[in-house]
C-alpha cells in the first residue's frame, strides 16, 4: 500500500474519532472531546467517545464494544487525541491498549496537558506498539479549541454573542418590562440555547440581570447548564433574582468582600478596575473553566474586546429597526455569514 493511500485511509477513521467525539461536547468538562474507532481488516469492529468526565475515555468503550477480543492483536486502534497515560478518575488508556497488544495506534493529534503531553505516545512505542501521529491534526485541534486555550494559553477559550438590530442597536435605551427585548427570532435563540448546552460557563453583567432577570439556562434545548458567571460590582443583584436561586452553579464577581459563599452560590472578591478581564478569566481558569459564552450587554463585552480577550464572536442581526438605543459592539475582523429564516448570523474568529 502507497504512503498516500494509507493516510487516506488513517484520515477516513479518524474523521470518524471527529463525529463520534462530537457527541460529548458539554457533557465532559473538564476533560477533553476524544473519538475512537478499531479497525481489523478494513472493517470497523469497534467505536466509543467519552461521554462524561468520571466516566470511561473513548479507548475503552471502544475495546470494550469489540466482540471478539482476540481481533485486537492484529488490528488498528484510531483515537482524535493522545491516549492518557496517568490515574485520574480512571485508569491510564495506554495501558488498556497495551494489555490487548493492540500492535497499532493512529493519533490525530498530541495532548497539551502536561500530565500527557507525549508520554502516551512514548509508552506505547516503548511497548511496541507502532505509533501514527497527526492525521487530520488540524481538524482534531480545533475539535478540543476549549481543551487547547485552557492548557495552552491558561485560560477559557471566550466566545462572544449579541443580538443587534439592522441599524446596528443592541437594546433600546429603556423600556416597560423586567424582560429581554428580542430582535432576534425563535430559530436564532433556540440556537442560543443549544450553545449554551456547549460551553462550560455563561457570563453577563449586572445590567443585563437587573434588566431581564434572565435564568441563563437550555430550557430550550437538551443538555446540562452552564455554570453562571455573574458580575455585580457593588451587591446590587438581591435575592429575588433567577441567578441567586442555587438552582444551577454560579460564581459572582464583586468588589464586595467577606461574602458567605455556598456549593452553588460562589463569591469572588476583585477590584474593577482596566484589568477586570484579565482577572476574570484567571479566576475562571481557578475553577477549571475551559470555555465561557459572553451575553452580557454593551459594557461587559467591549471590556473584553478592548482587552483583545475573545476567541470567537456570534451576532445576530434582526429584520428591525429600533432607530435609536445602545449601539452594538463593532468587530473589526472579517466574518462569515449564515442565514436564519429572516436573521443573519455573522460569525467572527479572533485572530490575535
């Protein structure tokens, strides 16, 4: 067989590690979106992902879903990243594969955790095995964004998302009801929801609260919650609010000190000050945070664009006119445009 037309062939499995991993996103914080397939004789005989952080890792529910093990020594095992090689909650994946003298492994891309970062690799080639690494790696990386910022860049990988109307307003400047405004439509914020299903945290301000009292959950989509993230500078968020009733976690940042925090209800004492984002994301990152969804309003989400702290931005643009309000944030990186029945989604990549 050619070199080309085995990569090929690695690259096909692996784009299936990709869909299968898919399946878990939201659901494995803190650990990463891992697929795998096995392969023996041009026919998958195994597939697995991990669904959930304590639970079995993609390898062995993969190995444990081939019927007949004694095809494991004569086939070929692809994971989307680098089988663990240390005890966490379960045991290292590495020796799983080395105990069923699985004789060859294809990775699409290397762990950037320290307690792996090559020393999977390393072990199964010490075992014998024969190691692929780098299939589709670009594809792989951007499978685990969040996984990659948190341990790379020590921080949560941000995401930005606002709805604006055609004249480019974010919110009128006041209005009757303790609701939000929509501008957007049903499809756009049952979209919301199902991004929130996907990301670790969701974070506002304190006028979006005061403002909307918003519970910042999928009810209207399936998945867990978010945890909430909630800045109120000087206590102004009471108890009579949805993000003070410890139905879900929530961390609030303040500059208010000696507050009695709870399992669900977390205070955070900082100043606020220019360094404000810079201090959220560590105190984010403290908390094993990989990825935060921005709603909050005008202020909360410039102060991260001014500080150059965002990865990627999600607006909504609405079929209507409010002529006068509070003006969206501009974005000065090109985007990529989606429609949505009469919305338009404009999609935005940092790129600093």
């Amino acid at each position: 067989m050619s070199y080309f037309c085995a990569v090929k062939i690695h690259e096909k499995y692996i784009m299936r590690c990709i869909q299968l991993a898919k399946n878990g996103l939201g659901t494995t914080y803190p650990n990463p979106l891992v697929g795998c397939v096995i392969v023996h004789n041009t026919k998958i005989i195994g597939e697995g992902w991990h669904k959930k952080a304590g639970e079995p890792h993609a390898e062995v529910n993969a190995i444990h879903s081939v019927k007949d093990k004694s095809l494991l020594k004569n086939a070929t095992i692809y994971v989307s990243l680098e089988p663990c090689s240390h005890f966490g909650k379960t045991p290292p994946c590495c020796d799983l594969i080395i105990h069923h003298n699985i004789p060859n492994v294809v990775i699409g891309t290397m762990d950037p955790n320290s307690q792996v970062a090559g020393t999977g690799i390393k072990r199964l080639i010490d075992h014998g095995a024969k190691v692929t690494v780098g299939i589709l790696e670009k594809e792989c990386n951007e499978l685990n964004k969040r996984f990659f910022t948190y341990h790379t860049k020590k921080r949560p990988y941000i995401l930005l998302k606002w709805a604006e109307s055609l004249d480019g307003y974010i919110a009128p400047i006041s209005k009757d009801k303790q609701e939000p405004v929509w501008i957007s439509n049903t499809y756009s914020r049952q979209f919301v929801h199902k991004w929130r299903s996907e990301e670790h945290a969701i974070l506002v301000g304190t006028t979006t609260v005061l403002d909307d009292n918003p519970k910042l959950d999928v009810r209207d989509w399936y998945g867990q919650n978010p945890i909430r993230i909630i800045l109120d500078r000087t206590g102004k968020i009471n108890r009579d609010f949805h993000v003070k009733d410890e139905k879900i976690k929530t961390i609030i940042i303040t500059e208010q000190e000696n507050l009695t925090s709870t399992n669900h209800l977390i205070f955070e004492s900082v100043i606020f000050d220019n360094q404000l984002s810079q201090k959220i994301v560590a105190i984010l990152y403290k908390y094993n945070i990989q990825s935060v969804l921005i709603e909050g309003g005008q202020k909360t989400l410039q102060t991260f664009i001014d500080a150059c702290l965002w990865d990627e931005a999600r607006v909504f643009v609405g079929d209507i006119f409010l002529n006068e309000g509070i003006k969206a944030p501009v974005l000065k990186e090109m985007s990529t445009t989606k429609k949505i029945k009469e919305n338009q989604l404009k999609l935005y990549i940092s790129h600093d």
